[in-house]
C-alpha cells in the first residue's frame, strides 16, 4: 500500500489564519504540530516513509518541505497548478506507477492533509479492511455516521442492502451529495442510510485507472502517458474534484464506516469544537483576559485581548486582521473572503509572515520609504547572493550570529551588533550556527517592494 496525501489546497474558510500564501493544512491548531504533520503520522506506524507521497503545488513546495524535513518524506510532487483534488489524484498515481515501481494491482489510500483524527491511530486498524474489498475492484470511501445537520460536509447515501462483506459493515453506494441545506441535512441526520463524506478513500490502480478512463476520458487519456510528460501536460486537465469526475458516477464504490473521531475542521465553530475548555466553557489561546464570557471562542496574537459578556463568540486576531462572529454563523466567512477579494485586498492571499528554503521573514512595518522585517535563517542556511538599486539595508542580530558578505568584505556578526549594507552592493547573509539565526532589518528607500531584488546569476549568469 502507498498513502497519497492531498496538501495542495488553498481554502479560506479559517480566515484569518488560513490565508491563499498560508492555508490551514499548515497551521498548528491543537498542539505543536501542523495538520499536515499529523496526517503523515498517522501512517507512519504501518508504512514506511517511502511509502508515504504528498502531492502539493508549487506555491506550497517550501511549507511542505519544511514541515516534512524531520519525517524522512523524500516524495513530494509539485503540481505545475492548482487543478483540484481529480488531476492531483491521477498526477499521484502516476508517479507511484513510474517513479515507485508500483504495479497495477497496488493499493493506494488518499488522504487529505487538513483533518483530524482521534485517537492518532485509530486509522490504522482499518487499512487492512479497505485493502481487501479494494483489491476486488472496489473504490472504497471512508463514512462518518453525523451527529448533527451539518451543511458543510458531502453525504454519503448506501444501499443498506447490499453488503459487500458479512464480517465487516462494508456497503455498496447509492448516491453522492454535496453540502445540503440544513432541511436536508436534518433528514438525512434521522435516515440510516447517511453518512458524512471523509474524502478518505482507496482503490487499486487498475481500478481507479479504468474509472478515469470510463467517467473522466481527458484524465484517463494522460494516465497513459508517462509522469514527465504528464507533469509537461498538466494543463491539458480539466479542473474537477475526484467526487465529480469518478466517484457519483461510478458503479464500483463501496462504504467503510468508521467509528473514531474525524473533523475536517471546516469552520471555526469545529475549531470550537475539538480544542479544551475552561470552566466556562471558554477556548482561550494568546493573552487573553475575560468577565462574564462563556461558551465563546478567543484565539489571539500579540495583543492583549478581553472580553466583558459575551456568550457563544468567536474571536480570531492576526496581525492584521480581526474576526468577531456568533457562533453557528461561521459558513458565513467566505462571504467575508469573497466581499475582500473582489475589493483586492491582500488580507486573503498573503500572511505576514513569508516562507522561503532558507527560513522566513515577517514584515513588522511598513510605510512610503521604509520597510522593517523579522527575518529568520534556519542554521547552516543562507541566502542568495543578491543587490538591491533602490534601497540600503540595516541588519541588527537578535539572537544567533549571522555570517556576512558586503561587497569585498567577509564578516561575523553577533548578538546585539549590526551590519549597514548600501545600494548597488552584493551582499549575502548567511547563518553558519547550529541556532535559528534572528535579525531585524531595516530596509530605506525610494523603493522597498520585493521585486527590487537582483541576483548575482542574474548579473552574472551562474547560481551565487
């Protein structure tokens, strides 16, 4: 078996927090690890790191990197775009098939990279099941039994008639629906026969080759080719989730219900939802004061944030955005996200904090002739040889120390001591410790916009 994780998507429905440049499979929102680290986790304990793939795009290539350096993922395809969960699944499948040596009759589970699961191994157990009826040429989804009307999960209809497997509580299904009202949702939450769609699932790839080809001819096509050529290709692919393009039309897909906790942490009510409460019924998470609040939802920043009788809210706070909400209206945050991005504001797409090989940078002010900047070098890092036409830059180390080239000169700068380096100046700064290496630069000029940046192979014509 190889798990093929989906990290490539770019929702917004945790806005703030989750914003286009930094989506939530990344956030850490209950513990120390992101949710894609969690997801990978989960099969660690039955597969191998070499058996583990994460298909991600490029705009996402450096989180994913950098969450995943320390879980021994060597397989991380790029999609050349953002195609939807049909063309990341096919582009996966592919790869297993060249680049893994897999053959037709392998299995692969798909997991997305943003959902919960409790207790962390509980998925293990139900591997072997899914194996066995996909091995008979079944698509085998995953099926939560709800627990309330939600209106924001896909449901899943069976044929309670028709089992599969006597032994195990394995159905055929009769239909897909996505995302109903919340009349419907109430009569499906009273109607055994519904469950919540996990977007867990697993096939062999002979079956879920052939599907493509039956019920998606433009993805079944490219399956033929090989993954170079596909990745080459890429846009020949129709953007389409895998429910549409193969799962509501095909005949051969089976239901596995679990019973372990699963959240795909849609809104931030189900944030609400899984994190522990103080004995008001409170989440609070930053520095956060409260009086006659309950049942209510605080997560903040850097800021003092407090609260006087307030019951069933939602609080989130960035750097630079605030979200106030009554709870239970939380869907209602993409009309928030659709009003900003129609307006072009960066709000949606960029976070403040920026990611990079070498580490980030978090812009802490800006103004018409200045920029100052938290920068981060992760150690043994550096960056790019580099010169700037139309600003200077002041570097003060914060903690670490920082290895420095400014123009002919080489040098070392410590805690508490600065470096000036001029327009028009090669200069590289690098981080030769064994410490996160911290500084903050101030940056002045006519101009401060990122593009105002030229690299030495750009100069030069050779990588510096």
């Amino acid at each position: 078996m190889k798990a093929l994780i989906l990290a490539g998507g770019c929702g917004t429905r945790l806005w703030p927090l989750s914003r286009k440049s930094y989506p939530k499979q990344f956030l850490k929102l209950n513990g120390d690890e992101s949710l894609l680290q969690q997801a990978v986790k989960r099969f660690l304990g039955t597969l191998s790191p070499d058996d583990i793939v994460v298909i991600t795009n490029n705009d996402y290539k450096f989180h994913v990197k950098s969450d995943l350096n320390s879980y021994g993922i060597k397989n991380i395809i790029l999609e050349p775009d953002s195609k939807n969960t049909a063309p990341a699944i096919a582009l996966g499948v592919r790869y297993c098939m060249d680049k893994l040596g897999c053959s037709e009759e392998e299995i692969i589970f798909v997991s997305p990279s943003d959902h919960i699961i409790r207790p962390e191994d509980s998925l293990a157990g139900y591997l072997q099941k899914a194996t066995n009826i996909a091995s008979e040429g079944y698509i085998v989804t995953f099926g939560v039994k709800p627990d309330r009307p939600e209106t924001g999960y896909g449901y899943i209809k069976i044929n309670n008639s028709d089992k599969l497997s006597e032994e195990e509580k394995i159905f055929k299904v009769d239909s897909f629906t996505e995302k109903p009202d919340l009349k419907t949702a109430q009569s499906y939450l009273n109607d055994d026969h519904y469950y919540w769609n996990s977007g867990m699932f697993a096939f062999a790839i002979r079956t879920i080759t052939d599907e493509f080809k039956a019920h998606s001819p433009q993805i079944g096509d490219m399956l033929e080719v090989e993954f170079d050529e596909m990745v080459l290709n890429f846009d020949r692919m129709p953007s389409i989730s895998i429910d549409y393009a193969v799962m509501e039309k095909s005949k051969y897909v089976a239901l596995l219900p679990i019973d372990f906790y699963w959240n795909d942490i849609g809104s931030w009510d189900s944030i609400y939802n899984i994190l522990d409460k103080d004995e008001m019924g409170n989440v609070k998470k930053g520095n956060i004061i409260t009086a006659d609040t309950q049942n209510t939802l605080i997560i903040g920043n850097k800021r003092l944030i407090s609260t006087i009788g307030l019951d069933d809210y939602l609080i989130i706070e960035t750097d630079d955005a605030v979200l106030v909400a009554k709870k239970g209206e939380t869907q209602k945050v993409k009309d928030i996200v659709n009003k900003l991005k129609k307006e072009g504001r960066k709000e949606i797409e960029e976070n403040v904090t920026t990611y990079r090989p070498w580490g980030n940078y978090t812009v802490l002010e800006e103004g018409p002739r200045y920029k100052i900047k938290k920068i981060v070098v992760n150690p043994e890092e550096k960056l790019s040889l580099q010169m700037h036409y139309h600003r200077s830059e002041h570097w003060v180390v914060v903690r670490g120390a920082a290895k420095v080239k400014i123009g002919d000169k080489e040098i070392f700068i410590h805690e508490n001591e600065s470096a000036y380096v001029p327009k028009s100046t090669l200069h590289r700064l690098e981080n030769p410790g064994k410490v996160p290496l911290e500084i903050i630069e101030v940056q002045n000029g006519e101009y401060v916009g990122e593009d105002d940046i030229v690299r030495v192979e750009d100069v030069y014509g050779r990588q510096g």
